[in-house]
C-alpha cells in the first residue's frame, strides 16, 4: 500500500514539474494559447492534490487534517513552481497560482462532498462552485478563442474593424518607455462597412499594429491590400509581414516601406513580391504567421486609421470590397 501511495505521488510530481519546466513557447495564437494553459492549471493542481490526500500517511488524522495539509501541500508546490519558472524561460504569474490553489481546493472539497458527507446539497453546491470556477477561468480563453474564429470565418479578409473581436488578432505595438501605442475601433473614418481602426502612436520607435495571421495559406491570392487613412502631413508606414521560419531581422521578411499622402492611402503589395521578400530565401506563403503595420524608429507622433485589409482573389475571381 506504502509502495503505491509512493509510486503514484512520485510520478504525479515528476509529470507535473517536467510539465511546469519544460520550456513550451507557442509560436502560432500565443495569446490564445497562453490563456488555455492558465486553464489547465485547475486540473493539474486538482490531480496533485487528489494525489497528495490519497498518499497522506494513515497517521495524519482526522480527516479535516488530511484535507488541509493536501491542501498547503498543493498550494506550496504551486507556489514554488511559480518562484521557479523565470529561471526556465518561462513567466511568473500570479493568476496561474490562483487557478492552481482554486483547482486544488475544488478537487479536495470534491473529494470530501462525493466520498465522505453522502449529502446531495453539498454534492450540488460543489457542483455548482466547480462550473462557477471554469467558467471565471475559461472566459479570458474564450475572448481569445473569439478573435481566432473571426480569423477563420471572415478570410480573406484580415481586418475589416467592424468587430471588437478583431481586436484579439490586432494588437497594439512599438511606442516608448512607458507610452504604449493605442488603437480602438471608430466611426470617425471607413473605407469599408461603419468602422476602423484608430491607430494613436507615441514618439518612439515602431508605433502601430500586428496581426495574428494564424499560418494561413496565402497562395491563392494574388495581392495583400490595405487602406489607411492620414489625417495630416505625409509620413513613412510600413508593412512586415513574417511566415513560419525565423524572421527576427530584416532579410530574413518582408518589410517595405510606403509614402502616406494625406488622406485615403491604399497600400498594395503582391504577393510575388512578398514571397521575395528574405534576401537568401523564399517567404514560406503557404504560411503567414504576422503582418505588421508602423511607423519607423525615432519617429514623432503620428496617429492614422486602418481599415479593409484584405488578400486580393486572382484574376478570373471576383472580389469583395
Ligand atoms: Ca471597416
């Protein structure tokens, strides 16, 4: 019995601490995926502390004791797990330890509602306590999830800022110490539908937007075609746009920049032209990671909108506008 108890806390710790350490980094819907793993703290904390209440020495008595100390024991490793993970590339994070305790303490009020009181009411406020705190859990998951689904129901289009779920691919990037860019759907300006999107840099350095592209296949398509629209005197935007391999410096992507004119701009870049974008190999079109849109380094305040950016159909198929 002593041997069990010893061997299935053993692998319980050994599975999760690989699992806590191991340096996972999601290149395709990082935010998306990040938000899901928080998620899984609740379950694997709930394991651990199922374990834990299962290998407790018989001495530890009454069973209030057993729970509590299964309890501190989960919470601790936890806590100490969270300590750890800077020094194995991956981040603190307060919320983790939140879900984790949450799921350790759902699984040792689960355990003690079904096995020990044999009372329904308490079966059913756990019940009730557990979807409460997947639910609370699941929604910054679910926000994400939403932008993805855009994403795929709404391609080719790319950005047409008529949906605050858009605002789950695009995001706000470059600025200065302490002065982050800052981008909201408005009336104010359209090239397409209601909407677009107000792009509100800073003094600094590579003020704009990316796009989560999601490795999606850009071969059927002959042009990627964006609008914006420069309310005062001309400046330099540029476009990047990265597929799958490594595209950390610029001849290794596609990055060109555009003259603005005031008013509406319609940037277009065929996607010839992006495939020959790295110096020393082709851009991998069938698929595109990121698109980014900004201003250069060392840049004044600017402030534009951006609206139906989309891939243009080949010939012979008809486009939407
Ligand atoms: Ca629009």
């Amino acid at each position: 019995m002593m041997l069990r108890k010893s061997i299935a806390l053993a692998f319980t710790l050994a599975l999760l601490t690989l699992g806590s350490f191991w340096p996972v980094r999601m290149q395709v819907d990082p935010s998306f995926w990040g938000r899901v793993f928080d998620v899984g703290h609740i379950p694997m904390l709930g394991w651990l502390a199922a374990v834990l209440l299962y290998a407790l020495p018989e001495r530890v008595q009454p069973s209030t004791r057993r729970h509590a100390l299964a309890l501190a024991l989960a919470v601790g490793f936890a806590a100490v797990v969270e300590i750890l993970q800077p020094f194995f590339g991956r981040s603190k994070s307060l919320g983790d330890l939140v879900n984790g305790s949450t799921g350790a303490a759902l699984a040792l009020t689960g355990i003690a509602a079904w096995q020990r009181t044999g009372n329904w009411l308490w079966r059913g406020c756990h019940a009730v306590a557990l979807a409460a705190a997947l639910a609370v859990a699941l929604w910054p998951a679910y926000v994400e999830w939403r932008g993805i689904r855009w994403r795929q129901t709404h391609f080719p289009s790319l950005g047409a800022f008529e949906d605050e779920a858009e605002l789950k691919l695009w995001r706000s990037q470059g600025g200065s110490r302490g002065h982050a860019t800052n981008i909201t759907l408005t009336r104010a300006r359209a090239s397409q539908g209601e909407r677009s999107l107000r792009v509100v840099g800073v003094a600094g350095d590579w003020a704009g937007v990316n796009y989560s592209a999601g490795d999606k296949d850009w071969t059927p398509f002959r042009a990627l075609s964006v609008d914006v629209f420069n309310p005062r005197e001309p400046f330099t935007l540029f476009v990047r746009v990265d597929d799958n391999g490594n595209c950390a410096t610029l001849a290794d992507r596609f990055e060109r920049g555009f003259e603005l004119v005031r008013g509406w701009n319609r940037l277009r870049v065929p996607t010839s032209e992006l495939e020959r974008g790295p110096k020393e190999r082709r851009l991998n079109m069938k698929a595109v990671r990121r698109v980014a849109v900004f201003t250069g380094d060392g840049e004044p305040q600017r402030f534009w909108f951006l609206d139906n950016v989309r891939l243009e159909k080949r010939d012979g198929e008809q486009d939407q506008d």
